[in-house]
C-alpha cells in the first residue's frame, strides 16, 4: 500500500480544508472488497458506514471528514471542486476527505461502490454552494479524529493529521 497526501485551495466556491491534506491509500490489499472496507472502518472505529457512489456533482461536507473505500469498479473522480485533481480509483483504493474538501465523479464502471464512513460524533452535510462564516468555522474546529479510518493508531491521519 501506498499514502500519497495533497492539500488543496480553494477552487471557485468549494473551500476544501485549510490545513489538513487530502490522503489517498493505493491498493490497501489485493483483496478489499465493500465488506472488507465496511468492517475495517468499523474495528477502527469510524461510523454512519454506508454503500453507494459518488454523486456526478462537485459538493464537500462541512460536519464531517470522511472516507471513501472503492469496493467494486473503477472511477475517475475529481478532488478539491471545479479547479481540483483529478483520480483514477478502482477496488481497493481508500481516500480520506477533511471536512471542506469537494468531491465529484466524472466517469465510473458500471459497477463502481464505495463506502463511506465518518468519525464519531460528525455527521455529514451535503453543500453545493458557497460556505458561510459559520460553515467556514466548523470546518476548520472539527477535531481530528482519534483513529485512522485504515491504519488505526498509526500512520496515516494519525501522523499527517497532527
């Protein structure tokens, strides 16, 4: 498994995360499957697990920092709002989201699913416009989560996070 990790600007009316970077887990293991992602997620203790795809719109969360493990196909998805990266994910790939960070699929197979997972006590929100003074401030306040949706208590998050 490889951790790449970016942080991102602004991109039109997506804020993305001040300070906290993007982190992208390749090829977790040959095998990750969504019931594989869903019970990693759960032992490292992340909750609201769920199984669907990535809406074919640009919207990011302002409660919750959030993961997306890729359990079946393949995606083009773009990161970071209209002026973001663009990644090419397939099964077993993981990305971990700071609150703030836009996301949006371009393409996918048809039988692209992810699972998606948060910290306790955050609950996901979808915006799709301009974030507010007050959006802006929980954003930047949610505390990083104890544990890393992958790793648990090291690397990851963990280290790039603190």
């Amino acid at each position: 498994m490889q951790i790449d990790h970016f942080i991102l600007s602004p991109s039109d009316w997506v804020p993305n995360h001040p300070t906290l970077p993007v982190l992208v887990y390749s090829q977790i293991r040959a095998d990750m499957d969504s019931s594989a992602f869903e019970d990693m997620f759960h032992d490292n203790g992340w909750t609201g697990i769920w199984r669907n795809g990535v809406f074919a719109y640009h919207h990011y969360h302002s409660g919750a920092h959030e993961v997306l493990g890729v359990g079946r196909g393949e995606a083009k998805l773009q990161i970071g709002g209209p002026d973001g990266k663009i990644l090419d994910v397939r099964q077993g790939d993981c990305l971990l989201l700071p609150a703030g960070t836009g996301h949006k699929r371009l393409e996918s197979s048809n039988d692209f699913q992810v699972v998606g997972a948060y910290p306790p006590g955050q609950e996901a929100d979808i915006q799709r416009d301009v974030p507010n003074e007050k959006m802006l401030a929980l954003i930047k306040s949610l505390p990083v989560p104890e544990t890393d949706p992958v790793l648990k208590t090291s690397g990851g998050l963990v280290e790039l996070w603190r």
